[in-house]
C-alpha cells in the first residue's frame, strides 16, 4: 500500500516538473502561433489548377492578413489594414457562395468598370497596364459577368477577381463579385514544395 502511494507521488512530482519544464512554453507557443494565424500570416494550400502556371496543385503559399486588415475571431469587426487590395494582386477571400477560401488575381475594385474583349481586361475602357503576369492572359469570355462587349461596374466595395487558368477557372465570371467584407489576405509566396520556393508576384 504503501509502494503505491510513494508511485503516485513519484508520478504526481513528475508530472509538476514537466508542466513547469514543458507545459508553459507549450501553451504559450501556442497561443502565440494562434495569434500570428489570426493576425498576421497563413499558411493555406493550393487545391485546383485554376491558378495555372502561377500556382499549382499542392503548392503551400503564406498569406498576409495584416496588409489587408485581419478580422477579429468571433466578431465581424476588422482591424485596420495597411494598404487596400491592388490590381494584380493574388488574394484569398471567403468565395461567396459556400464559405470555402479562394484565391484569385484582383481584376478590378470598386467605382471601376471592367469588360473582356478579344481575350484582354479593359478596365474603364482602356487596356490594363503595369500587371505582365495579366497582359498576356488570354481571358475567355466566359459565364454570366464574362460575356464579350458587356461592361461591368464594380459595386461599392466590391472586387472582380480572375484565375490565372482563364481556360480553366470559376470565378467572378460565373458568380459576380467579391464583398469587401470577404478579404483574408495577399499571397506572398510559395513556400513548400522546396524547388517551388518563390515570391509571388
């Protein structure tokens, strides 16, 4: 009875000295991987091929959330971001139908008016410029927002986002628009596979 006894104690003291050992820098390694997921950077990785050849299938990419403005976890309260989404930017979002995450090329934001004609984006009725990786997409007309010679205007905050896979790609085509509300973050780059390494641009 009494082997038993000095057991547990023997036990009960070990288990204490790992708990002050161990358990706290667990816990507060966790709860600060928590907080830089929610705050600052994500990992999500690449499910389909609609962002071909930009992304593939099984890439594993780092998001910013903090450029954007994070969201508060469990409120509808976002914090203030350090710049608004650009043109050209590859940015994952809440797809509005289902809640799944996305991730797609901002074509266009709101107060502009966007048209595909003959392959190209024409925002505002002028060819888009500055953005390579979007000039020479071929975009086909494609849905009910993508049809040739029907322009667009972007609702107030809203965005009009495009797969680099044009041929290959639901997006704001088929569905309409993005709400503002909806934004996770910028892509910044790929970091797994390792020979796929590189900042996304």
């Amino acid at each position: 009875m009494i082997m038993k006894e000095d057991r547990k104690l023997a036990v009960k003291k070990w288990i204490k000295r790992w708990m002050n050992e161990w358990g706290e820098p667990i816990l507060i390694a966790v709860i600060l991987a928590l907080f830089i997921r929610a705050f600052f950077i994500q990992a999500f990785k690449i499910p389909s091929g609609s962002m071909r050849p930009t992304l593939l299938e099984g890439d594993k990419i780092m998001v910013n959330k903090l450029l954007f403005g994070p969201k508060i976890p469990f409120t509808n309260y976002r914090l203030p971001g350090l710049r608004e989404p650009r043109r050209g930017d590859i940015v994952v979002f809440v797809y509005p139908v289902d809640k799944r995450d996305f991730i797609k090329r901002l074509a266009a934001m709101d107060g502009d008016t966007i048209e595909i004609s003959n392959g190209n984006i024409l925002i505002n009725g002028e060819p888009i410029e500055g953005i390579p990786e979007m000039s020479k997409i071929y975009y086909y007309n494609r849905g009910k927002y993508g049809r040739e010679r029907a322009p667009l205007k972007i609702p107030e905050d809203s965005y009009f986002v495009l797969g680099d896979n044009s041929g290959s790609s639901q997006d704001s085509r088929y569905w309409g628009f993005v709400p503002g509300e909806n934004m996770i973050g910028r892509a910044m780059f790929i970091w797994w596979p390792p020979w796929r390494i590189r900042v996304l641009k």
